[in-house]
C-alpha cells in the first residue's frame, strides 16, 4: 500500500471489516496503513491489531436528540439546530506503528 497512508471509516464495524479483507492480501493494520474507526464501540479493542477509533458520547447524543424532537413537538425551530459534543480520539495499535 504505497499510495495510502491512512484510512479512516465512519464506523468501527467498517473499519474491522476492512481490516479483516486487506490481511486477506497481506496488508496488516498498524504497519503498512493506519486505520481510524468511528464511534469506540467494545469491539475495537477486541480486534488485533486494537482498533483506534473516534470516541462519541453516544448516551448524550440520544439523549439531546430526544430532547430536541419533544421541543420540535411543541414549538417548531425558527432556525437549523446544531448541537457539539466533544469527541476524543483513542489511539491503539491500529495507528502507533504508522505514526511513528
């Protein structure tokens, strides 16, 4: 893999997947490319090489998301809502070899 340096999916459940195809043709995650997941589910640290992945604070995004449709209910937005929550990259071994 000359040409990719890195690779970042928009989930874990991607990443895995796509981890798990390029061994098939003798690419291994953390020494010939980095891979980033999204969303630190409990398998990304099951997978070997550990999958780094992009933490969200899923509880909380439900719960504002839920917050937000009940006021919708009652009064709709005068204007787009936007809503940020913090994020936390988890580095693991799907990257620390890649980056050093």
């Amino acid at each position: 893999m000359d040409q990719i340096d890195a690779i970042f999916t928009a989930n874990d459940r991607m990443a895995i997947g796509l981890m798990q195809g390029l061994v098939e043709y003798g690419f291994h995650a953390g020494k010939d490319y980095g891979i980033i997941g999204y969303d630190d589910s409990d398998i990304a640290t099951m997978t070997i090489p550990k999958l780094s992945s992009v933490k969200v604070p899923l509880f909380d995004l439900g719960q504002i998301a839920a917050e937000k449709v009940l006021e919708m209910l009652e009064k709709p937005p005068t204007e787009q809502l936007r809503v940020r929550l913090p994020v936390t990259i988890m580095e693991r071994e799907s990257v620390r070899t890649i980056l050093k």
